[in-house]
C-alpha cells in the first residue's frame, strides 16, 4: 500500500492538531513516500524560517538508513564519522534529532517517512507519532 495524499492530508491534520493541543510552537509537517518524493507538506502560520528544509531532512535520512531520526541520532553519538559521510553522500539532507518517524503498513513495511519541526525535538516527533496511528499506520521513530 503506498502512502497516498488523502493518507499524508489526514497525517498532517492529526499531527498539527497534537500540537496545538500540546501548545506547542507552530509546526511544519512532511509527508515523504518510500522513495523519498514529498506528498504532502504544510507550514503552520508563524512556523520559523527554514522548517521544511529541517523537517525534510529529518524525514529524508530516516528513510535513508531505514531508521527513525531518534535511532540516527544514537548512531550520530556513537560513529560521528559514519553520520557525518552519510550526510555528504546523500546531499545534507539528514538531520539526526527525533522528529523523523518511519510510517509501517499493517504488514510492517515502510511506506514513507512524517518530518516534523517546529517545537524541541521530542515534542515534534510526539506529535507526528500521534499523526501516523491517526492515520491507522504504525509509526516507527527508531
């Protein structure tokens, strides 16, 4: 099943409502299919300058290691090196901080990947968690 617009509007929807109701800043929400392509995004009014760049790489190096942004971030941690080449290679587009969650079909496979930027990391990958099962899909941040 692949992750299509009516899914990613309705992941984005239930992420931003999350974080309104968690008060949390203004958000901007990618939706990302498993090669990679945007879906769907949006920006909530007063979200800073640059989110969807941070939110896409979130989202972008979590399908790139087959990872959530949490677990790239524990690898970040132990092999810098390794991280740090990975993001050249793939074109900067990775930032390892939670906030990058993995989207699982009902069988387990990756369908695409949420970005989430706006709030601290932990509150951006909660509220996108809260997004993706929302959407009855499995959310996988690492």
């Amino acid at each position: 099943m692949p992750l299509d617009l009516d899914t990613a509007r309705t992941i984005i929807a239930n992420t931003r409502e999350s974080g309104r109701a968690s008060g949390f800043q203004p958000l901007t929400v990618v939706v990302l299919d498993a090669g990679a392509h945007v879906v769907a995004v949006e920006r909530e009014d007063g979200s800073s300058n640059k989110r969807f760049e941070i939110a896409f790489a979130k989202a972008n190096g979590a399908l790139a290691f087959g990872i959530g942004s949490r677990a790239l971030m524990a690898r970040a941690e132990t092999f810098p090196s390794f991280v740090a080449g990975a993001t050249s290679a793939i074109g900067g587009a990775l930032i390892p901080v939670p906030g990058g969650v993995l989207v699982r079909d009902a069988d387990g496979q990756i369908i695409g990947a949420v970005g989430i930027s706006g709030d601290n990391s932990d509150n951006d990958e909660a509220a996108g968690i809260v997004g993706i099962e929302a959407a009855g899909l499995t959310a996988d941040p690492g």
